[in-house]
C-alpha cells in the first residue's frame, strides 16, 4: 500500500507480509546472554511479544519526492523483522534500514538502494528503467 499526499513531496508505504502466520518470533539459543552476575535476562510480556509480532509483519517506507518533474528522490525504509533476526546482541547496526537515491535524466531513470543487512555488510542495488512509448515517434 503506498500513498502520495496531493501537495506534499512525499511517498509513504506500508507493506503487510506472511499475514497467514502470526507467530514470526524466533527464538535463537545464540541470543540468550546472561548478565555479569549470572541471572538469566526477563522474559518479555504478553504485550510486548504481541507488538513485537504485530512489527514483524510490517515494512514501512517514505520517499521523498523533488524537483519540478520529479527529477530526484530520496527514500528510507525500514523492516521489524529483519531488524530483529539479523541483529548481534550487544552491538548495534543498522540491520532492517535501508535507503536509496534516484534520478531521471532524459528519458532515463537511475536509482540506487542499499540494504544494511548485517554487520559483515549489506545489499547493493542498482537499475537503471526507462518508459519505451517515450521512444514512439509522433
């Protein structure tokens, strides 16, 4: 699902995923630390297992859109689930952000995305896309 505001340069989107099962929790023996003094860490509540669920179906993402035919635009994205998964315990990183740049020259477009997917790196993407019935000749 995504929607453009009438008078505002921006793009928002929501993606809804495996809605056919709603436990995605994983649960690794890896991420079971323990503390300095040896105790076990808290199990979290029914609440927040259940939003931890509910944000694991979900990827959001904004575009924002510039120039007067929309010549450039920048996006951001963000996914709960491989945020959680692809996490290390006790190191931070940006798994489940991604971003990407585009911009049209001519009849072309060219974007870019990347896609933090871990610590040891991420996920490059780049196309390049054009509209053939441009080429048509009138």
């Amino acid at each position: 699902m995504s929607k453009k505001l009438a008078r505002a340069p921006f793009r928002f989107s929501a993606l809804l995923h495996s809605l056919n099962r709603w436990n995605l929790r994983y649960k690794s023996p890896l991420n079971e630390v323990e503390n300095l003094i040896g105790e076990a860490p808290q199990e979290p509540n029914g609440f927040s297992k259940a939003m931890d669920n509910f944000f694991r179906h979900l990827a959001v993402g904004g575009e924002l859109i510039l120039g007067k035919n929309e010549n450039f635009r920048f996006r951001l994205g963000y996914n709960h689930q491989l945020r959680k998964e692809l996490t290390v315990n006790n190191l931070r990183s940006l798994a489940g952000f991604s971003l990407g740049v585009g911009f049209k020259v001519n009849r072309f477009r060219f974007d870019y995305g990347l896609g933090r997917q871990h610590l040891a790196g991420g996920v490059n993407h780049i196309s390049i896309s054009t509209n053939l019935s441009e080429f048509k000749k009138k």
